[in-house]
C-alpha cells in the first residue's frame, strides 16, 4: 500500500494515515478500507483503482473491493499537517536562487490593496539597490504590469541544459532593478482568465520553475486573496517562503486577515510582518479622518505574534501611480516616505544574507556549472 500514493498531497496512504486495514478471506478476495478526506473527494477513482492495481498484483488474490470512509475533522488536520510537513522537507526544483529571500504578500480577502503595496515595495527595495524579482500569482486578477508601466510578451530563450527558459520583463529602479513575470503579459488586460483551482496552482509552478529569474535579493510574489489551491501551492513548492500580511485598519478586514496568517503556519510557513493599508487620510487642512476605522494592523499583529512593519496612508498619489505605471513609491511625499520606511522594516525583518562563501552559495554554482558541462556535452552553447 505504500506504492498507492494520493497525487493531491503527493504522499503514500500509509504515511498520510489513509489505509485502514484490509480484510483477506479464503477464496482469496479481498477488502482493502481507505479514508479520504472528504467523501466525494475528486481522486477517490483514482486511488481505488491504484490500490486495485496493486494490490490486484499479488499472488493468490482473486478480487479486490475498496471501501472508502470520510475522516473525521481531527483526522483532517493530522493528513493536512503530515503532508505539509512531507512537503516542507522535499520542495520542487524551480529557478529561485537558494539565496532569495521569498516574500508572499498576502491578505484574507480582496480590495486591501495588497498588489499596490506588493508593487511599491518592489519599487522601494529596488531603489536601495536591491534586485527585485515580483511574480504576479493572482492569475486571474493579474493588476501588475499597469501598476509598473510594463507592456510586452514574455518571451523563452535556451537555458543551459538546452530546456526553454522565460526572460522576465525588466524595470530599473534606482540603482537597483525589478523583474516582472505575469499572465498580464500572457493575456490582454480585459480578457477573463477562467481556469480551476489546479490549473492556477500549475500556472504559478511554470512560474517558478521555468522563469530565468537570475541573481536575486527578494522575490515578492503577489498572491491572490484568500487562502485556497495556489496558497496551499506556494507552500509546497517554496516552503522557504515567508508571509507578509496586509490588511486595513477594519475590524472587519483585520479578523479576515488572521485567516491568511493561520493559513501560513499550518503551511509551515513564517509570518515575518503585518502591514496595514489604508491607514488614515489627511486632508488639505492638515485634519486626519479614519476613513476605514483605526488600530486594525497593531491588533492583527498583536493577534498572530508578528510585528507591524508600516502604516500607509490613504494618498491620492498611490492610485494614480498605478494608473500611470509610476509607483507612488519612486517619488517623493507621504506615501514614498511610508514605502520607504517599509522597505527599511522589510531590510529587518527579511535581510539578505551574504552567502557568498558559503552552502547556499556553492550549490547554486555547482548547479549552474553541471547545466554548463551537460549542455556542451551534447553540442549545445552554455
């Protein structure tokens, strides 16, 4: 049974608790029970018939019957940790150096402003300097290349095992430099994108494992609301990653948010900070209004144990930034010198560690060298 494994969580049913027990009887029929996590899970005809397959094989057995129970909640949560876990310990191979500090800005629910403050933060960590990799993983709510002022098609060139690899859009920042992949340069910006949950976890995994994403400082990755496949996705294939949370100083907002931030620990993964939009609106008399109510980012972050990085004002200069591909955060006034300020929490909390000499370092360039020796083995330029 140990060779039956469930393609969802991409563990055997004996690790993930699923196999009960099998009941053999004289004529050499046998009953093997399985518990699934839901009782019209999608996969149950898969599995069954893997463990018919299998257990089918074996020498005296004449017939195979599965019988299939739901878990209870309890069970649930020990499968999900047990996989989460499996999953933490084996990532997938992608193209995100091992020294990138990976940064998914996240939120419970819609209209925080969470892309405007993944896109600004890109912009303030790339005008220190840093090189910035942004991937755009709401797929079907793609918002970053207007944000950025990027137009183009996202074109693949030769890596060097000869595998097509994508070249990502480029903006300049400063001294520093974001580079941008998003279905936005896949589709056009009024055209629906109507994919499942499997297909959009699937569209970000080509984005980490396909992308030629080069030397990176900070990959920020732009993630949709809520807590569902692509979430659970990340956490798989980047359980390195850590969580930024955004939310609105709305009580409302704030107790949606903690959903993201549960979300992330059960993944296993760090919450590094919490950052409230929409914090407060100055205006031209210098009077402050709390459009949205007050104290929602300092509860959430007393709530879930992580520090609030930065408050960022209500400013008219933040949507029109977006507008006009200019970031509010590559200019001056209140809401650059917030973003600024954010960045620098970010810098704390996040750093960059300079690996140089050390493990994650040296196997980078041990990978990169064997692609170089396996490409002019076979003729190929690399």
């Amino acid at each position: 049974m140990r060779a039956v494994v469930d393609p969802e969580l991409g563990a055997d049913v004996v690790e993930l608790g699923m196999f009960r027990g099998a009941r053999i009887g004289t004529d050499g029929a046998v009953v093997v029970e399985i518990a699934l996590t839901t009782a019209g899970c999608p996969l149950r005809g898969q599995i069954s018939r893997d463990v018919k397959d299998r257990v089918g094989s074996l020498s005296g057995v004449t017939s195979v019957a599965v019988e299939t129970v739901e878990m209870s909640s309890q069970q649930k949560r020990e499968v999900m940790a047990r996989a989460r876990a499996r999953a933490a310990e084996s990532p997938v191979a992608t193209e995100v150096p091992a020294r990138t500090r990976v940064l998914a800005i996240s939120s419970g629910k819609g209209g925080v402003g969470k892309s405007s403050v993944t896109v600004n933060l890109a912009a303030a960590l790339a005008g220190r300097g840093y090189t910035v990799g942004l991937l755009d993983a709401d797929i079907a709510g793609f918002s970053v290349p207007r944000m950025l002022g990027l137009e183009g098609e996202l074109e693949a060139t030769p890596g060097p095992d000869g595998r097509p690899r994508i070249e990502p859009l480029v903006k300049r920042v400063g001294d520093g430099v974001i580079r941008v992949v998003s279905m936005g340069f896949l589709s056009p910006e009024d055209e629906a994108i109507m994919w499942r949950g499997q297909m959009l976890n699937r569209g970000v995994q080509h984005f980490l494992e396909e992308v030629a994403w080069g030397d990176l400082d900070y990959l920020l990755v732009d993630m949709p609301p809520g807590t569902g496949d692509i979430q659970m996705g990340l956490a798989r294939m980047l359980p390195r990653a850590e969580m930024l949370i955004v939310t609105t100083p709305a009580l409302a907002a704030q107790k949606v948010a903690a959903r993201a931030a549960d979300m992330a620990r059960k993944g296993y993964l760090r919450v590094a900070g919490v950052i409230e939009n929409m914090s407060g609106f100055v205006c031209a008399h210098g009077q402050h209004h709390d459009l949205f109510g007050s104290g929602g980012g300092s509860r959430l972050a007393e709530e879930i144990g992580a520090p609030l990085l930065a408050s960022i004002p209500i400013q008219a200069a933040i949507s029109a930034g977006g507008d006009a591909g200019q970031p509010a955060a590559t200019g001056t006034g209140e809401a650059a010198e917030a973003f600024a300020r954010l960045a620098e929490a970010v810098v704390a909390v996040a750093p960059v560690v300079d690996v140089t000499n050390c493990s994650a370092r040296i196997l980078d360039d041990v990978r990169r060298r064997i692609d170089e020796h396996e490409a002019q083995a076979a003729g190929q330029p690399g």
